[in-house]
C-alpha cells in the first residue's frame, strides 16, 4: 500500500534549494476505498525469513504504471501517476 500510494500520490517540489514537503503528512496515502485486496505468501524457501517488509515497494510503482497501460493504453512515466489519471 505504501509504494502504490506514492506512486499515486507523493511528489516532492523544491524552492529555494530545499525540499517543500518536509514530513510525511504532506503526503496523502492511499484511502482504504482505493486499497486492492492483495493477499502476501512468504517464501518458506529457508530457515530464516527474508524480504516481507521493504523489498516490495520498488515495483509497485512500475507495476501500476503498466496495469494503467494495460487497462487505458495509456504510458505514465512520471509520478506521481494522480496528474495523469484520477483514481477513484
């Protein structure tokens, strides 16, 4: 949920050589309404677990781009995907 919201939502803007949003509550996430049902399986592959928590969220954004793509025909190449698309 983290990586698809920022993919959808989160854009950081510059003045004056800094950075303007400057906490995380200048970024909306997602809403629960726009939340997928999404179902996680780690991988029983070793005797330790590795890759549940931060590993994921690198692809959402790609992975959302090209489901648009796939549904609209529509290539997004720049975030956050919300000036291109509404989500609703």
């Amino acid at each position: 949920m983290w990586g698809l919201g920022h993919a959808m939502n989160c854009e950081l803007t510059y003045a004056q050589g800094g950075v303007q949003q400057t906490n995380y509550n200048h970024h909306e996430a997602m809403r629960i309404y726009q939340c997928p049902v999404i179902e996680v399986r780690g991988l029983e592959n070793d005797e330790k677990v590795r890759g549940i928590g931060e590993p994921p969220v690198p692809p959402a954004a790609p992975a959302l781009a090209n489901a648009i793509f796939a549904a609209t025909g529509k290539r997004i190449r720049e975030m956050p995907f919300n000036k291109f698309i509404d989500f609703v």
